[in-house]
C-alpha cells in the first residue's frame, strides 16, 4: 500500500465517523500539515490554531474528499494552505510580519536544488515556473506562501493595484500553458 | 473554459481574488487550481506538532458537536413544545404518563425529562427521566437492534461539560441508570463495535435529548 493509499483509505474511514483511523491519520499527516501552517504563518501558536481548524474541517469534512480531483495528501495540504492564509489574514500582516521576510526564502522554493525531492509534479510546476519572467514568478510565489492580496503585492512591487493584476493574470496564465504542454 | 474564467479560478485558488459567493462550477475550477499549485507545498519539511495537540484537537470536536447538538435539541424541545400546548396533552407528558406506572413514584419534586431523538429524522432513540425527590433515573429504549452487528451506547454530557461519559449499553427493556441530572444535560446515543465503545469516547454519535423541566 503506498502512503497515498494509505491516506486515502484513513479519510474514508474518517468521514464514516472512525475515531481510531482520524487519530492514525493525524499521525500520519500531521507533521507534514503543520511544517506547511508553520511555513506560512511564521509563528507557531498561529500554526497550532491553523492545524486544529485543518483537523476539525476534516473531521467533519472528509466525506468531502473526492479522490478523481486529486491524492488526499494534496487535498489536506490545500486546506492547511487555504486555512494558514485565512489565519494570517485575520491576525494582521503587523503583529506575525508575514510581508517582512526576506525573498531568498521564495527564490529557494524555485530551485529545485534547494528544496529537496518534491516528486514529478513539484518538478513540472517548477520548470514552469523558472520559465516566467522574475517578477511574474516572484509574485504568484509571494501570493501563495504570503497570502498577499493584490494591494499588499501593490506595494511590495511599488506598481499599481491594475499593473499586478496584469502581470499576475500574464503569469498564470504562462503557467497553464506550459503545464498543459 | 473561457480564458477569464480560468484566470478567475487561478486567482481564487491563490487568494488573490475572494472565494466567497462562487458558483459550484467555479469551485470546481478553483479547486483544480488548487491541485495544481499544491505541488509547491510538497518539500516542505514536516515539523512535529506538540505534544497534546490532538488532545486539544478532540477536544474542541467534542466541545462544538455538544454545541451544535444542544442547539438542535432547544429546537427540538420547543417544536415538542409548541405541538403540547396546541393539543393539550405534551409528547413529554405523555411520555412520562407512559412509563410513570412502573418507573416514577409519586412525587412532587421537580422531575426532568430528555427525548433523545435521531439527529436525522427526528425518530426517538430512548427517553431519559430523572425525579430529583427520589434520585432515580429511568431509560426507556425506543430503538431496538443496532445495524450490523453493533450495539447502541448512552452518553451522558452534564451541563458545562463537553466530554460525554458512558451510561453503559442500552438496554433491551426500560430499567434504572445510574446518573443525576439536570437543566443543560445532554443525553446521546452512539453506534459502536460489539462491546461497547474501544476508544471511551461515541464512535458515531446520532441520537441527542437535552434535558429539560417537566411542568
């Protein structure tokens, strides 16, 4: 059985209501999904609430999960992401600093090199991403680690509001293009 | 697709446009953006949560179903409410007026009653009543087998707790429980393995009754 499967098998047993295989899970993934929260929120009582708020979606969630969109590992790393965002967001950019850091951290994360073996898919999207101009790579990168909003990428990039929906909008859709190569 | 609504997905999927008020189609399309991108989260190092972390997590399940189910019960209790005084006569004194030959001695003290009902449905799972001049509780069962091979098990979450304790397996006929009670309490009825809950806490918890005063 690969961990996917494994996974897999652990959320169905979930949305049926089983403590014993929620609780396995947990052990399974839960190093994974709060190394993402801790990524994003850069603080880690923030990440300790993001994982409670990931574990209790799933909870009640799970029978949600359709595996035909996707692995279960992504589908739970979609929800730590979405939720570590929304965290950040509620707090205030000032008090956890998420818009202070360096870029060598986001420069890393395009460097395959550097980021260890994320597999095939990780590879692809990379590839496609070193394919973009800087700036274009730069901001998709600091909207999905930061969850910057136009304005706050507005000023971070010192362009306008309109100039980073352009280039953003330019980016992704560079980005598509090439994964759909 | 539309080359915009696609963009439109993309920029949902990475936060940069506002998810709420999308479209079922839409969410479909963001979704897949977010499969997409999530390969990016894939070498992040796993970190280990502290320890009581999913102590706290069960917790704070625990805490919001007794909520959610005390909330459904209020309701529950006064649509029970509401159909006593139309027709004179209350489900809830009825209830009582049907085990009280047997199970409740005369009293006047204050005597408190939980219609455990299915959380789908509505269905009555078992009656629960408590007479505070004697100190008996008393357990009607309405349900009979349990599906599969399983038995049903009662719990028990009084008023300010959110951990649910077991009141044993229900039983086959109406007999005595071992449990004070009072307004706030929340009685419930769980689906488990044969023996009886593994774990100490509901499996799958799908009858709840609060209690409430009988007039």
């Amino acid at each position: 059985m690969n961990a996917d499967t494994e996974i897999d098998d652990l959320l169905r047993a979930t949305a049926k209501g089983d403590r014993a295989a929620f609780r396995l899970l947990y052990d399974r993934v839960s190093p994974k999904l709060f190394g993402i929260a801790l990524k994003i929120c850069r603080d880690r009582p923030t990440a300790e609430d993001v994982l409670q708020e990931v574990f209790t979606d799933v909870w009640r969630k799970a029978r949600n999960f359709d595996p035909k969109k996707g692995e279960a590992g992504a589908w739970l790393a979609v929800i730590t992401r979405n939720r570590s965002v929304d965290a950040l967001r509620r707090k205030g950019r000032g008090i956890i600093g998420a818009t202070t850091g360096s870029e060598a951290d986001l420069a890393a994360v395009a460097d395959p090199s550097l980021s260890g073996d994320g597999g095939v898919d990780y590879l692809t999207l990379i590839d496609c991403l070193n394919r973009l101009d800087e700036r274009q790579r730069n901001l998709i990168l600091r909207a999905y680690y930061r969850g910057d909003t136009r304005e706050e990428l507005s000023s971070a990039f010192d362009a306008p509001v309109n100039t980073i929906k352009t280039w953003l909008r330019r980016g992704l859709a560079a980005l598509k293009t090439c994964l759909d190569e | 697709m539309g080359k915009k609504r696609d963009l439109d997905a993309a920029e949902r999927a990475l936060g940069t446009l506002p998810r709420k008020g999308e479209s079922a189609r839409a969410r479909r399309e963001r979704e897949a953006w977010e499969i997409r991108l999530a390969a990016l989260l894939r070498p992040v190092e796993p970190v280990n949560p502290p320890p009581g972390m999913f102590a706290r997590i069960s917790e704070h399940l625990a805490h919001t179903k007794t909520r959610e189910a005390l909330l459904q019960t209020r309701r529950s209790a006064r649509r029970w409410k509401g159909i006593a005084s139309i027709a004179g006569l209350g489900i809830v004194g009825l209830s009582l007026a049907l085990i009280a030959p047997r199970f409740a001695p005369e009293a006047e003290a204050p005597r408190y009653v939980a219609i455990v009902t299915a959380d789908e449905g509505g269905a009555p799972g078992m009656i629960v009543q408590f007479d505070t001049g004697t100190g008996i509780a008393t357990v009607v069962p309405v349900l009979s087998d349990a599906p599969d091979g399983n038995v049903y098990q009662m719990w028990h979450v009084p008023a300010g707790a959110s951990v649910p304790v077991s009141l044993g397996l229900l039983p086959d006929d109406p007999r005595r429980v071992d449990v004070k009670t009072g307004p706030g309490d929340l009685f419930g009825i769980s689906i488990e393995p044969p023996g009886g809950s593994p774990t100490g806490l509901p499996t799958d918890a799908r009858w709840h009754g609060e209690i409430i005063e009988v007039e």
